[in-house]
C-alpha cells in the first residue's frame, strides 16, 4: 500500500472530528464530474450505513454511519435507515489473507435485513472501504430481498487498488459493479 493511501486510509478509519467531513468534500466535488452524483444520491435516496464485521456495541465507532451522515447532511439523500445489521461476526477483511477473506455467502449469513420502513424508491448500501466487494454484495442482496421492488446501490468512499506501489490519484470516483461468479467469487469492476 502506498504511503499517501495509508495516511487517507487511516484518516478515515479513525473517526476523528471533521475528517469525513473533509473527505466527504472532497468526494462531492469530484464526484460531480463523474455524475455519480446524480446516478447514486439524492432527495429520493435513503443510505443505509454497511455493518462493521461484529454485532455493534453501544459507543463503537461506525465508519459507514459517519459517511451516511456526513452525505445526509450535505443534502445528499432523504434519510438514513440502518436496517442493515451484523448478527454474527466475520472476519475482518483487511486483515485476512487473499484465501481467507469471508465471502459473499459467509456475509450473507451473518447479517440480517431488517425493512421496518415505507419502502423508498432508491436505497444507497455505504461503506468506508470496499477490497473484493463481499460485504457489499451480500448487504445489496439482502436489502433486495427485504426491499423487492427498491433499487439498491452501493457505495464505497475508497476502493482498494491491490498492491499498488504509487497511486497517482486518491480521489477518482468511479462507477463500477459487483458480481458473483460461477465459482463463488465476487468479480469487482474496477
């Protein structure tokens, strides 16, 4: 990992007062010019903040709900329903080897999607980092199981980029997709 992508990676994780807010920004910023303003956020998009990798416990710290308040208030969404919850833990993926990270089944089983909400027109799955896409892809499924007929999206604030030397950019929004394949693997683009 490069030393610049350390230094944003530890920037968020740690939660402190006014960081997101600034990353967050920094996003809207760009991210405007990537349309993915218009494509994942707005009035009628309601964000529910990904589970960290164990069952919450009152005063943790939440990553994916600070971004989800950082972008409700910044206008960027209707509302936030945390409807998604961790019942079992699972291994955290940035420290698990390539082989030994949870998969998308292994994710699936561990949480659970609860709709207790007049289903909006679009939800927004967030997240702080997204490595394979696992958590992801199982939270999209279960949010579409629990909200048939809702368009469910993700969102990551950083993406990782495999062992990647130097990045040239720390911010570049994207547009991309997760999907599983034949074989249980999550293909993410890019």
């Amino acid at each position: 990992m490069s030393k610049r992508s350390r230094i944003w990676r530890d920037f968020i994780k740690r939660g402190r007062p006014g960081s997101l807010a600034r990353v967050v920004e920094e996003l809207v910023a760009r991210a405007e010019a990537a349309e993915l303003r218009n494509r994942l956020l707005g009035s009628d998009v309601v964000l529910v903040p990904t589970p960290r990798s164990a069952p919450l416990r009152p005063g943790t710290l939440w990553p994916s709900r600070m971004i989800c308040d950082e972008l409700l208030e910044k206008g960027l969404a209707a509302a936030i329903h945390p409807c998604l919850k961790r019942v079992k833990a699972v291994r955290k993926s940035a420290f698990a080897a390539r082989g030994e990270r949870p998969t998308t089944h292994d994710h699936a089983a561990s949480m659970l999607a609860t709709p207790g909400l007049l289903p909006p027109k679009r939800l927004l799955l967030v997240d702080d980092f997204v490595t394979k896409g696992a958590t992801l892809l199982a939270g999209a499924s279960l949010l579409s199981a629990a909200f048939p007929d809702v368009e469910v999206q993700c969102f990551a604030l950083v993406r990782t980029m495999g062992l990647v030397p130097n990045v040239d950019r720390i911010v570049a929004p994207c547009l991309g997709s997760l999907r599983l394949t034949e074989s249980g693997e999550v293909d993410r683009t890019p």
